[in-house]
C-alpha cells in the first residue's frame, strides 16, 4: 500500500498547468477517439484542434492570465475544449450548480467576479444577465459558435496548423504555450448553513487527483480487467472523470444529462465501442443494471463502478447481479479526495450479508491516510497528537483523511485538524467507523445525524433498514430539521395502508425518531448524481412563499423592470378610472 505522505505533487514537471498534460495526450493519441459524446467522435488530434480554436478566441477576446471564466454551457465537445483552453491561457473557470437557484447563483458569481462569461451562441443564456444582475458586470461576454467547423489546414494529415471558422490559418497551440498559474477552478459549497461559499482548486491538486486515481486502477482493478488503465474504454455520467479520461489518453463516452438517459441506447455505444468500465453515480450505474436485468443479460463490460453518494443494498446486489464476474466495485470519495477507499462485491456482499448497520466501503487506497476520530464541534485550535482523537475500533466517529491527493487548499479552517507531526487532515463531514480489519464503515453524514434522548440516528443506517423492510419503496432519506426528524419515502406507485402502517410500527419498535413521515411518488435528488436528496428543495417553502420571494428578488435586482410594472400599474389603473368614472 503505498503511504499518503508519497511526494507526487508533480515537482520538477515541465510545466504545472493542468492543461498541459492534456494536449500532450492529445498529441501522443492524434489518431486515437478519446471522446465520445452526443453521437460525436472526437480523436486526440481533432480535440487538439478544436482547444487550439478555442485558446485564440480567448485571447482574441482579450482573456489573460488570471482572468476567472464563468462558463455556462452544457457537457459537450466544445465545453471540454473551452475548459482546457481556459486553463491553458492561465483562466481560473467558474462552475456553478445550476440546481442552486437565481439568488444564489447572482451570489456565487458575484463573489467570483469572473472578467469573462462563456456561452453558446444563440442560446437563451445570455439572457439570464436580466434576472442575474452580476452577470451584467462581466466586461467579456463571449457567445461560442460551434468550434467543430476547425479543421487541418496541414498537407500530409499533420494537423500541425487548423484553419478556424473565420478563415484565418493558425498553428495548434503547443503545450508549453500553456501559462503556468496557481488557480485552476472555482466552485463553491452547497450553502446548508447559509450563502455558498467559494473553493478554488489548484492545477496541482487536479494533477494529483488523477494521480491518486490511476494509482487506485492500478493497485485494484488493473489485474481484475486485465487491461492497462490507458488501454481502457470508459463509460461515465460525470464530465469532470472524463477530463481525467483524456489527460491519460483512453477513450470515454460521456452521457451527462441523467434525465435524458436511454438505457438502451447507451447499452448500444457500450457495445460498438467496446467500453470496459462503467464509472459514474449509482443513479447511473443503477439505471443501466435495471435495464440489463430487465432484458436477462449481463453488462458488457468487465468492471461496473460507483461512488459520490451511499450505494445501498438493493442496488448493488441488482448492479453486481449483472456485472460478468460480479466485478462491481464501490469507490468512496468527496469533493477534496478522490478515492479514499475502494472495495469489490464480492467482499462487500459478504460482509453486508447479515445487515450490519452501515455500508461498508472498504480499505484505505493509502496507507494511513484515514482515520475515523470523535466527533468534533470545534477543531483544536493548536496542533495536537492525532491518536488521542481517534475512536476505537468499531465505534462511531468522524472520518478524516490527509496526505499529497487530498486538497486542502482554501478549505474553511473549521474543516481541517493540524496533528503535531505536521500533517493536516480533513473533515470530509461523513461519519463512520473503522473494523478490526482496517476497513471502514460509512453510516451517514455528521450534520444529518439526529440526536434523542442520549441516542445517535444515523442517515444511511436508517435509510437501509426502511429499503429493507419496504419493496415498493426506491429511495428514502432521513433528515434532521429545526430540530425535529423527518423521513422521507419514495415510493412511486404510492405506498398502501397495510405497508405504511408496517412501517410505523417498525419505527416505533426500532425506536427511531420520526417527526414527520412523507410519502411522495418521487424525492427531487441533486442533479449531478442523482443519488443524494436535494434538501434546499425538500424542505423548501409553499410554492406560494417561494415564488413570492423569486419576485421580490426579481424586483430588487431589476430596478428598470420594476420602474416599468409600476408605470404599468399607474396606466391601468388610470385608464380604470377613467372606465368606471
């Protein structure tokens, strides 16, 4: 296993922009397909071009090192290009959810302040600057024809020049064009406690998150699949993997949008491009299993993979059901870390089989780069011996993680513990527990924990045990707010009497606190993964609140809108009394 203190922070590299890596990929597979999405084929070489398109534009349009790029486009073609252009030119990019609403979203971009905005010509996104006044103090406003109309301008197929759209004849942007700069991305936190706040990511913790993954494929699945990660055909919902896909020069089809997935007919690209690796969020996974199952065959594949949300019992025993080999694996991680541990079915399945509380998700990928230490309100102010922190096997706590692949650059301070042997660890705010075998063990999120009378309820606990006593429940999610417990059930074809009335009585016997029992056809999930609940949603006001707040929002940041309403309103209600009189 090797140990998280490893320097591979990529120190002494020709250059540390993470775009650099990619066209050099892009150069070493020119003839290869490296991407495939919306029915486009894009090799390393064509992908070379259209990011070379895309890096003049921007510096046509005055971009410069430093500069933060908001992009509002969908997963595409020409956003991989713009994202790599982007950080080619020394551009920080803006990523907003867009599940996040207009508010907060004029809020995010506002403490961002990108100089520039990225969107597709023609599209309705511009118009979005008269609902988001921060949008309006973007000085570049760039609208993107299609870049696929580049092309080789070169005698012989070298590609070493493209011809743009507008005619002009330019040379592939090299690799050591790339600006070396610190800052990469910007994102920002869901805001459960308030406004979102910003995160940025460096060029070096991307660099390192790939790293930390290739290492993960080679030490667990290398020999399973029998292939080189590199030799590999990937099958993803989560763009972002796909970057890391062409940085180390293997194909990957992207299918973005969950809500548009056919099932049949992504199992047919699985089959026409030979795709060995499903990876993506256990939605995803799950909905091509269901389909595969329902049609009595196995995925072709050889691996399935899931992770960014708890995988329960019922969809993973469908997913391994289905997986050649049942070579279905589990990969655990967050937003800073990439993976933290990784565990196969077969090992899972086992371990799960009497219905312990929890799931288990396996062995650290890093020698003792996670811990699992009390829970805590406050981290110690002062750098403190970290084994005094840390819970006893078996019993419940929060869960750590540190070394070179986790970033905790620009993190909240609240959210890191500085041990006296100089490392920084992070609170990855998932709550859990460590075997006596090293593995660990996932029950739930450390502010979704609800708390009675001495006793701890965790999420992903009781989540578990109503799929298991439900069947025509699909999904459940058990949440504290304003102190009170609410458990949610979907339940698609409702939920009968008989069943619901189980229910209660199981609860009631399991003594599991429930305030509020809410039964809906469907729960509104995160868009992303659709996986996880989307709380801001769920506990949302009356529809009659939240559209009076969206137009009073409305009012506040249109101040010429609401000049010409009440000129409007002083029209008509002349012309009434003029009616009436």
């Amino acid at each position: 296993m090797a140990p998280a203190q490893e320097d591979t922070t990529g120190a002494g590299e020709a250059n540390s922009n993470y775009a650099y890596h990619v066209l050099e990929s892009c150069k070493k597979n020119r003839e290869k397909t490296v991407l495939v999405i919306d029915g486009d084929l894009v090799t390393g070489l064509q992908m070379h071009q259209r990011i070379s398109a895309a890096v003049y534009l921007l510096r046509a349009r005055g971009v410069v090192p430093g500069d933060r790029v908001l992009i509002t486009m969908v997963p595409s073609v020409d956003f991989f290009a713009l994202t790599v252009a982007t950080l080619s030119v020394g551009g920080c990019l803006v990523i907003l959810d867009p599940s996040m609403g207009l508010e907060r979203a004029n809020h995010c971009i506002k403490i961002a302040g990108p100089s520039a905005w990225l969107m597709p010509a023609g599209s309705w996104f511009k118009y979005l600057k008269f609902l988001a006044p921060a949008l309006r103090g973007i000085s570049i406003q760039i609208e993107v024809d299609s870049l696929a109309a580049t092309k080789s301008a070169s005698s012989g197929g070298q590609g070493d020049k493209v011809l743009l759209g507008s005619g002009r004849v330019v040379e592939l942007v090299e690799p050591q064009d790339c600006v070396p700069v610190e800052n990469a991305l910007v994102t920002f936190t869901t805001g459960s406690t308030g406004l979102p706040k910003l995160m940025l990511r460096q060029h070096n913790f991307l660099r390192n998150q790939g790293r930390s993954m290739s290492h993960s494929y080679a030490k667990e699945m290398k020999d399973r699949v029998g292939i080189s990660e590199t030799d590999g055909v990937y099958c993803t919902n989560l763009p972002l993997f796909g970057l890391h896909f062409i940085t180390i020069g293997a194909t990957c089809l992207v299918f973005p949008n969950l809500n548009k997935i056919q099932p049949a007919k992504i199992l047919e690209s699985i089959k026409k491009y030979g795709v060995t690796f499903i990876g993506g969020s256990p939605a995803f996974t799950y909905k091509l299993a269901c389909h595969a199952a329902k049609l009595g065959i196995s995925l072709p594949v050889k691996v399935t993979s899931m992770g960014g949300a708890p995988v329960y019992r019922g969809m993973f025993r469908t997913i391994a059901s289905v997986t050649p080999e049942k070579k279905a694996v589990v990969l655990y991680g967050s937003t800073e870390v990439e993976p933290v541990s990784v565990i196969f079915a077969e090992e899972k399945l086992q371990l799960e089989a009497e219905k312990p509380d929890g799931h288990c998700i396996g062995r650290p990928v890093f020698e003792d780069s996670a811990r699992v230490i009390g829970i805590l309100s406050e981290p110690p102010k002062e750098p403190v011996d970290i084994s005094t922190l840390e819970m006893p096997r078996g019993e419940i706590g929060e869960i750590v993680v540190s070394g070179w692949h986790v970033n905790t650059h620009q993190v909240e301070e609240k959210r890191l513990v500085r041990d006296v042997e100089g490392r920084v660890w992070l609170r990855i705010e998932d709550a859990g527990y460590m075997d006596r075998e090293g593995r660990l063990w996932l029950v739930g999120r450390v502010k979704w924990r609800v708390e009675r009378n001495g006793k701890t309820f965790w999420s992903t606990v009781v989540e578990q045990k109503v799929l298991d006593r439900c069947s025509v429940v699909t999904f459940a999610a058990y949440l504290p707010h304003k102190e009170e417990a609410w458990l949610f059930i979907e339940a698609p074809r409702g939920l009968p009497a008989s069943e619901e009335s189980a229910l209660k009585q199981f609860l009631l016997t399991e003594a599991i606190p429930v305030d509020h029992l809410v039964v809906k056809a469907h729960i509104p999930k995160d868009r992303r993964h659709q996986s996880k609940p989307n709380t801001a949603v769920l506990f949302a006001a009356s529809p009659f609140k939240r559209y009076t707040k969206l137009a009073m929002y409305l009012l506040r940041s249109n101040p010429l809108l609401t000049l010409v309403l009440f000129l409007l309103f002083l029209i008509f209600g002349v012309i009434f009394l003029l009616v009436l009189s």
